[in-house]
C-alpha cells in the first residue's frame, strides 16, 4: 500500500499512527488501484482544506479567552467556526469517497473478487451517482433561493444575527458543488470499474454465476420496488410505506453500497414518490440545519485530540504507568491494559484508535509474556470499547443532540454505569486468571520491582493527559465551557503537552488534521443521509405510526422497553452506531417520555446497547479494528470467539442499567439537588 496519513512512519514513536488507520469502519483502501485523477486531486486539497478545523479550534480557544477572562464575547466566532467546519464536513464526504473510507457493510462485499468485484463496484458507482445527482437536486433549490430573489437579482441569504454575514448562501453553494463533485467522482469510479482497475479487480474476469444471480436479484427487487413507490405514491400508506424503506435499505446495503449513500438515496426517493419534487426541499434543508448544529463542532475536536494523542507518546506513557498499579496482581498486564483504556477514553471518546493502539501496545506485550490469546483479545477490544460509556463519549454528544437532552446530564449519568462496566471486565480477568493460572503468567520478582525514580518517571509522563482529561471535563461540569468549547480546549491542551514534551512536528499535526478530516467525512456523512431520511419519514407520518403502534399494542412499559431493546441489539448486529442513532432516535425517544421514563437514562442504555455492538459478530468493528494490526495467524473468527465472554458481561451490566435505572440517574440527580 503506497505511504499516506494512515501509514506508520519513523516520525511516530512505536508505529502508533496506525492507530489512526481504524477509524474505517469495515472499508477497505484502494491506494492509487481504482483512483480517478479527480480522487487524487481531492486527495491531495484535502490537507490545506484540514487547517480549517486548525482555524476552527484557534477561533473557538480565542473566544473562550474572551468571554471568560475579558468579559467580552465576540459576535463572530460562533457563526464562523460553524461555517468552517460545515465546509470540511462537506469536503470530508468527498475524501473518504474518493480513499474509499465511506462506512459500508461489507460482509459479502469485501468476501468477493475479480469480475464479481468489478460488477459490484460499476452497480455501487451507479447508485452512488443517482444519489449525488438526487443531493444535486435538492441543493439547488435551496441554493437557488439563498442566491436569488424571486425577480432574479442577486441577494446573499445571510444568518440574521447581529453580525450577520452571508454564510449560509456559501454553505448552501458549498453543498451543491460537493453534490455535482460526488456526481463526477462516480462517473470515475464507474469508468474504472469497466476497465477492472479497482481493489480486487485483477484477480479475476468473469463474474461468478451464482453471485451474478444474486446480484441481479437485488438490482431487480431494487427496479420492482421503485416501481411500486414511483406508481402509487403517498397511497400505499404508511403501513407499506415503512415496509419498503426498511427493506429497500436492507436490500440496498448488501451491494455493499456506502450506508451514508444508502439512506440519502432511500430518503431523496421516497420524498418525490411521496410529495413529488416539491417535497425536495425538505431533503436539502434537513441536511443544511444537521451540518450547521453548533454541538456537532464537538465531534472533530474531539476526533483531533484523539490523532493527537496517538499520534505522540502520550499514550504510550499512560499506559506504562498504569503498571504502578497492577504489577503485583495476577494477570496484571491484562487489568493495566483496561485502566489505560478507561482514561483514554476520558481523553478522547474516539473508540477505533483506542483499540488499534492498545494491540499495538498490549497485545504483543500479553502475547510475549504467555497471556492467552482469548484473554488478550478480549481484553484489548472490551477496553477499547468503553469510549461509548466513558465521557466525553460522542455517541452521547450525538444523542444528546437527537434528543435534545443535556449533554453535561448525560456525561454525568454514564460515568457510573461505565465505569461499572470497565470494573466487571476486571474481576473477570482477576477470577479467570486466579482460578486457571494458565492463563495467565506468574507475578515474577522483577515484574513486583520498581525503584522511586522509575516510578516518578512514569508519573510525570502521564500528568500531561491527566491534566487534559481533567479540564476538559471539569470546564462542562464547572459551567466554564460548552461541550463543544471544552473540546477545543482539549485539543489545544494535547496539542502544548506534545509541544512541551518535544514531540510536536508539522508531520504530527498536519497528519492528525488530515485524520479528523476523513474520521469526519465517515461520521457526519451517515449523519447527513440518516437524518433526510428521518425528516421524510417524520413527515410521511412513520413517527406517529410507530409510537400508536408500540403505544397502543396494550403491551407493559417493561415490555416495550425489552423490544426497545432487542431491535437495537439486533441493528447492532449490521449497522454503524450513528446510522442507528440517527435512524430510531426520533422515534423511540418520544415513547420513552410518553411512557413517562426519563430520556438520560434511555441514553445510557442506547449507550450500553452500541457498547455491545462494537463487539458483537458480523458486523462488530472492533473484531476489524484489532485485525488490522494483530499477527497474521489471528483470524477474525478466533477474535469473535474471544469477545463472547466479554459481550456476555456487557449485557449483565446492560440488564442492571435497564432495571435499576438510579444506577445511572443517581449522580446526575445528586450533582443537580434532586
């Protein structure tokens, strides 16, 4: 593979700037193999167009200064560090296109080659187009009117605050050119795909005949299915409405089609089918409001200090140092590697990093000294895991957005169920070890020996990202900063730590603004298709049907709760955790209040759901993640095999969460006096 952002070099201490190649999701990488001249002109744009979340950073620091120290908040920093980061969330989604690092679910995808490849590939480019030219569509209206008076005379639409710039005509205009952008990057994909110069192409010319079948297949039930839709419209009701969009995405994702293209596509054709093209609006406007949310800003800040902090050796510190505290326990590297995880998660919230970077630090080590690979395995992706749990998660930020419930609450109440959860994987390990000494190795003398000034050393090693952990958090929690100010903060603070310990490079921080560009193109992009598709759904009237129909079953709230429950363990099973937060948020959210139950705790146990998500088969992306660097005997099917005992305690802590709600709710409700 030809040397980029994702690929370890002399630069970075121990290789740990592989950690950053795991934020892809079940996507694979091309290279130069089936990049267009316009991928690589992309490609190569995409690192100065990264320095706009350096300005965005820079900005939201200076007005903190401002506000807190001065007494004098700026008018524009706001609106401004919104704008820059809606503009590379733009860019982003054309990045990961053309690197291919769009989310996909590519269990059947990534199992094929040859001409069967070079089929699926010319089918996804194809559907990729007719969404980009659908998204196309929708832009322009909106552009349209942000540009032009309905005389024709040009007037900029501009925010209506009191600085009141013309941002959003520009952010609207900038969509519009990614659409036409994505439209021509699928034209090249296509192209390429004809001519078999894409991932897997060569290794065959012919498409296998059952997987042609398949294939034409899911492209027919795709033509019958939109022929129905296009043929009936708003007449097939809502009953047979939400039938067709469930499996039309069903069906669509085993193409292996990006997810993010997958709901957009899905979302644009049922709004024409539904309202026809005056409806397309909708779509457009749904897209612009979710780029614009100021609490989404949080997501690269917080995605930036994480590349940061693998991409230097802080990380490595803090996990030696946790050796201080388990180095006369009985399977002591395994219980160091899950105290290391907890703290980076408080760091950073990023989960794929955290697990690349702890089998790159933990698993050789276990490995060496004799750990069972099961115990190894498990350890290293459990407690990469906790990110979802452990604040500042981002799958509570994203939540607390849908929801629209206080995040700082959130973070509160998930500090105990996490941390519970990460207590649980270590008595496990300490019984496992205690009770089958083969398992792990004997405490020797040497391991129990530590002198003061190896001890001081590793402490002064890790109060740099201790003390980045404590402000970040202690500035949400003391009322000094917003989530999203207190990631900036974050940033900034792993940022003068690396500097201070000398570790700071151009190459270190060009490359982690390169990473959160991408990281964030993935994440935001399933955002941007999810939520169109729930904003046409909403207004089909799919969320009344499903809460009459979950309301009005006659079912116990207990019961409604497990089905709740079940259906997210189930799409853990296949889809990426935002895809489903985005997808059933607006819609069992309203239920649990209705049902009278409190939304914050419902986001610890939607929280602990995508915790075993994240483990569990087939989809299950830290399995993938450690994959990518553990040794070439481990296969995944022995990873899956590991984490079971590990999936098994995550329900036992997801069953006391469900039942035992004060679990969760009783800091929160001792923080606010209740």
């Amino acid at each position: 593979m030809p040397k980029d952002s994702t690929t370890p070099d002399s630069t970075t201490p121990d290789g740990t700037a592989q950690a950053v190649s795991a934020i892809k999701t079940l996507t694979q990488t091309t290279g130069t193999d089936g990049q267009t001249w316009l991928d690589r002109v992309i490609i190569r744009v995409g690192a100065p167009v990264s320095l706009l979340f350096a300005f965005a950073t820079a900005i939201s620091i200076y007005e903190i200064v401002l506000r807190h120290f001065f007494n004098a908040p700026t008018i524009w920093a706001h609106e401004t560090v919104i704008a820059l980061v809606a503009f590379c969330y733009l860019y982003g989604g054309m990045l990961c296109l053309a690197r291919d690092r769009h989310i996909r679910i590519g269990l059947i995808y990534f199992s094929t080659d040859g001409g069967t490849r070079r089929l699926l590939d010319a089918v996804n480019a194809l559907l990729a187009l007719l969404f980009a030219v659908a998204i196309a569509y929708a832009a322009w209206t909106m552009t349209e009117r942000a540009w032009f008076a309905p005389g024709g005379d040009i007037r900029l639409e501009r925010t209506g605050s009191a600085w009141n710039p013309p941002i959003p005509a520009f952010v609207k205009l900038a969509l519009f050119v990614t659409a036409i952008v994505l439209a021509a990057q699928s034209i090249g994909h296509f192209l390429a795909a004809l001519r078999g110069r894409g991932p897997g192409h060569a290794t065959g010319s012919r498409p296998n005949p059952v997987a042609l079948l398949g294939i034409a297949a899911v492209l027919g039930l795709l033509i019958v299915g939109a022929v129905i839709l296009f043929t009936n419209g708003r007449s097939l009701g809502i009953e047979t409405g939400s039938i067709m969009l469930v499996l039309g995405i069903m069906v669509m994702i085993l193409t292996g089609i990006p997810l993010a293209f997958v709901t957009g596509l899905i979302g644009v054709l049922f709004t024409i089918a539904w309202f026809g093209t005056m409806g397309v609006p909708l779509v457009s406007s749904r897209i612009y409001s979710f780029i614009n949310e100021y609490v989404l800003v949080a997501i690269p800040m917080f995605v930036l200090m994480a590349s940061l902090l693998d991409r230097s050796g802080m990380a490595r510190d803090l996990y030696d140092a946790m050796r201080l505290i388990t180095r006369r326990l009985r399977g002591g590297v395994a219980i160091q590697t899950l105290i290391a995880a907890v703290f980076l998660a408080a760091l950073s919230g990023i989960i794929g990093g955290e697990i690349v970077l702890l089998g790159l630090l933990a698993l050789p080590q276990m490995l060496r000294l004799g750990y069972s690979r099961a115990l190894a395995i498990g350890t290293v992706c459990a407690g990469g895991s906790l990110g979802t749990m452990i604040p500042p998660s981002i799958v509570l930020i994203v939540y607390g957005l849908i929801a629209s419930v206080s995040i700082s609450d959130l973070f509160l109440a998930t500090v105990v169920p996490g941390l519970m959860l990460a207590s649980f994987y270590i008595v496990y390990i300490y019984t496992v070890c205690t009770l089958r000494p083969e398992m792990a190795p004997a405490v020797s003398a040497d391991e129990q020996a530590m002198s003061w000034m190896e001890i001081f050393t590793k402490m002064k090693g890790v109060i740099p990202p201790l003390l980045v952990a404590f402000t970040v958090l202690g500035s949400i929690y003391g009322g000094i900063a917003s989530v999203t100010e207190a990631a900036s903060m974050g940033a900034v603070g792993v940022l003068v730590s690396a500097i201070i310990r000398r570790e700071a490079t151009w190459e270190l921080i060009s490359g982690a603004l390169k990473q959160t560009l991408e990281t964030c193109g993935m994440i935001i992009w399933i955002g941007l298709g999810a939520s169109a598709l729930v904003g046409v759904y909403n207004l089909m009237g799919g969320n009344r049907f499903i809460e009459g129909l979950v309301l009005d079953s006659g079912a116990s709230t207990l019961v409604i709760l497990l089905i709740i429950m079940a259906i997210l363990l189930v799409l853990g099973l296949f889809m990426d955790w935002i895809g489903i937060a985005l997808l059933t948020m607006p819609i069992f959210v309203p239920i649990i209040i209705q049902l009278g139950l409190d939304p914050i705790w419902f986001g610890i146990l939607f929280a602990m759901n995508m915790q075993v998500s994240y483990l569990s088969p087939p989809f299950g992306p830290a399995a993938f993640y450690l994959k990518s660097v553990a040794p070439p005997d481990m296969t995944l099917a022995e990873i899956f095999r590991a984490l079971i005992p590990f999936i098994c305690i995550q329900l036992v802590a997801l069953t006391i969460v469900l039942f035992f709600p004060e679990v969760a709710l009783w800091l929160p409700n001792l923080v606010d006096g209740r």
